[in-house]
C-alpha cells in the first residue's frame, strides 16, 4: 500500500511526497481510514513506529474540509497533549510540514518559557493546538484559551503521562473539552488506569496494536558488557574512540548521571551534551539542535527527556544505566534502526543490574550478545561470574521443585494398586 492508495487529498499528498513519503507504516496504514471515518482510536505502539503521522493526516484533512466550507476566524479545533516540551515540538514540527499547502495553522504551548509569545499567537487564531498539560491548563485558567470548537482530541504516549504523574491535569483539561469529539490515545503501553479513562470517553473505538512492548526490531545489532559500576564510564570513552559511532544517544537513569557522564566525556576531548528535566528549555533544545546537526556526536539523556528524540540516522544508542522496567529498554533501543535503517543497541551491566538484565531477556525473549572480550574484561568476568552462579541457582531451584514433585507423585503410586483400591498400610494390618 502507498499513500496515494489512501484517501487522502491532494494538499497533504503533495506536502507527504515533498518529505520524502510513499509508504505508510503498519501503524498508519491501519489507524488512518477509521480516523478519516470520524472513529475513536485506541492505539498501542511504541516510539519510531510513525504515531503522529497517524494522528496528524486526518486531522489536518478534517479540518482542511471543515474550513472549505467555512469562513468563520479561526478557532481551535484540534488538542493534542504531549507529555514533554520536546516531544510537543517534535508534533509540532510534523504538523507544520503536512499541512505547508492548507493555510493551517497550529501553535505548540509548553512551560518553562514566557507566556506572553504563546498568549500572542493564540490571541491570533490557531486551529491546532499542541501543548504539554500543565501550561495548557494555566493558560485556560486566564482565560486565553478557548476550547467550545474542539473536535478532535489526541493524548499522545498516555503512559509517560500517567508514569509522569500528569493523569489529573489530563482529565481536567477533558471535561473542559466539549463532549462531542473524535478520541484518538496513543500509548506505547496500556496501563489499567489508561485503559480505564480510555473506556469513559471512548464510543465503539477501532483498537490498533503493532510492534508489541516486548518486541526489538531485527535491524538493530544488540550487546552486552558485563562490567563493574565504577568502570562503566572508562567502557564508555573507550568504545567513543571507534569513529564509526557517528551519532550515539546514551541512557542514563539520573539527572545528575548525565550531568557527570557529559562532563567525563569533555574532559576526553568527546563532544557531548546532557538532555534533562533541570536543564532549561533553552539549553535543552540547543543541545537537541547541535546534536541533529551533527554538531556534537554524544548526547546524554534520562528517560523523560528523551522522548521527542526522533533521528532517522541515529547509529547507536548506549543503555549506560540500564532501566529498571524491562519495557522501557524497549522504547530506548527503538530510537536506533529507524526508517528502514540498521542500528546498534549497547547495554552496560553492572553486579547490581544483573536482575534487570535478566528481566529484559525474559521481557524481549532472547538472549543478548555478550561482548566477552573488551578492555575491563577483569572487573566484567567478576560480573558474569555472578550473573552464571545466579542462572545456576535458579535452574538447579527449578529443577529441584520438579524432581520433588515427581518423587512426591511416584510416591503416591506406590500407595495404591493397579485396581485402584488403597493398598494396607504393612503386612500386620493386612494379617489382622
């Protein structure tokens, strides 16, 4: 299938083929009919997959149809909330490029920043407004936003706002929004408390699922290093040294990490930046920037700031801390190996990690390389001694239930005779 089977107009089309698109994901392929329909939409599917093209398409050509017939000022139509600023500009920037031949117009709000730019625009007109919940609902409060002409209404990566503790804003924003609206979620997982306000406001949803949490695309190359917790910064310079990781997205699990794992990196002469929640939203996007252009070859994230990180050519991503939900070393992995590109995947495994290591392979049903040879190969058999020793342990507990539980079976047999009456109990009982 290519979009131009799709019943998409000609606007759009022209703006899909000037970037370069010709054929839709499996995500697209399956979420923008029934979204062109006017149906409610239930999506799981995880980042590098094609959501917001899946989302944004018919949207656009709603409202494109809508205005047509219309020439009322422009009024806010469509709200898609985001859980962070860089993945609101990231929509926004998708947005801004389908609809460059339909005149319109949308707006991306998000705090950290003055108002007063954002309160100018919407004073203005805009007919698609994207915004992170928190901004979203202060601006509403003073009165700058109006939302009685909403007809669509997408709550993008659901779960990260739930993981983020955003549920409670969502759900005020909702009942401001009016009651008769196309519902479109997208999550890269469904949490109970998801599937629940999901079932409150959906009506008779089309249920979408493709590229399952647990599953890791085969065009990205996965490893392992075992290797001890105060070396794992040393691995990290030394594998810097090999040029061919042109452009490398390194996990940290916190702020601080980052911060430290950033500076390491500069005093090793590698040009790298940190990504996080206390570096300011300019910084922030100047680091995203210089990184995208090539500018910088390392760029350091926790897991909330990355999202909205969306490069085609990212060649590696580093799990340097790996994540304590196995899910999430999913979503992390799937920055790399994007578009039809290959990619590597590179995890670090420290003596405390070791759990976590085997909650990923249990999660993605494989085992992961091990790189067994590499320059703190010492401090890494220390690591995989005790990771083997564990894996003994736990088949040798398993095996023990179950040769209990076949003794305890063949014991049972014993007491009973083929007939299947009880056999006595000794030969005494059997003689009185």
């Amino acid at each position: 299938m290519l979009f131009k089977d799709l019943d998409i107009i000609q606007p759009i089309q022209k703006a899909l083929k000037e970037e370069g698109y010709s054929k839709p994901t499996p995500i697209q392929a399956r979420s923008i009919p029934p979204l062109l329909e006017g149906r409610d939409l239930l999506g799981c599917a995880q980042t590098g997959t094609g959501k917001t093209a899946s989302f944004a398409i018919p949207i656009l050509q709603q409202v494109y149809n809508e205005k047509k017939s219309s020439k009322e000022p422009r009024t806010i139509k469509a709200v898609i909330l985001a859980p962070t600023r860089e993945l609101a500009i990231q929509i926004g920037e998708s947005f801004t490029a389908y609809s460059k031949h339909t005149n319109i117009k949308n707006l991306v709000i998000f705090g950290g920043v003055s108002q007063h730019p954002q309160t100018k625009a919407l004073k203005e007109g805009v007919d698609i407004l994207i915004a992170t919940p928190g901004r979203m609902l202060d601006l509403y409060s003073q009165k700058f936003l109006k939302l009685n002409n909403v007809k669509y209404f997408v709550l993008d990566e659901a779960d990260s706002m739930l993981d983020m503790g955003m549920i409670h804003d969502v759900k005020k924003i909702i009942s401001h929004l009016p009651k008769v609206r196309q519902n479109i979620f997208f999550s890269a997982t469904m949490p109970k408390e998801i599937s629940k306000l999901a079932d409150s406001i959906f009506k008779n949803p089309v249920k979408v699922e493709v590229a399952p949490v647990s599953s890791t695309t085969e065009t990205i190359k996965q490893s392992i290093y075992f290797v001890s917790k105060k070396q794992k910064r040393a691995l990290l310079i030394d594998l810097l040294k090999d040029k061919s990781m042109e452009s490398v997205l390194v996990f940290s699990r916190t702020k601080h990490g980052a911060n430290k794992i950033t500076e390491d990196l500069m005093a090793s002469s590698i040009q790298a930046a940190a990504i996080h929640g206390n570096k300011s939203q300019n910084a922030r996007q100047l680091a995203l920037k210089n990184f995208k252009d090539g500018k910088i070859r390392v760029l350091v994230a926790t897991d909330i700031a990355a999202r909205g990180i969306d490069i085609d050519e990212l060649s590696h991503v580093i799990n340097y801390d790996l994540p304590e939900v196995a899910e999430t070393y999913v979503h992390r992995i799937g920055r790399t190996g994007r578009a039809g590109n290959t990619g590597t995947a590179i995890a670090f495994c420290s003596m405390e990690e070791r759990e976590l290591y085997k909650a990923i392979e249990k999660l993605i049903k494989k085992k992961i390389e091990v790189v067994e040879e590499h320059a703190f190969i010492g401090s890494a058999n220390d690591v995989a001694e005790v990771v083997k020793r564990d894996n003994r342990r736990n088949n040798n507990r398993n095996n023990g239930s179950q040769n209990k539980s076949g003794n305890k079976n063949r014991a049972n047999t014993k007491k009973w005779n083929s007939n299947g009456r009880k056999k006595p109990a000794n030969k005494k009982a059997d003689n009185k």
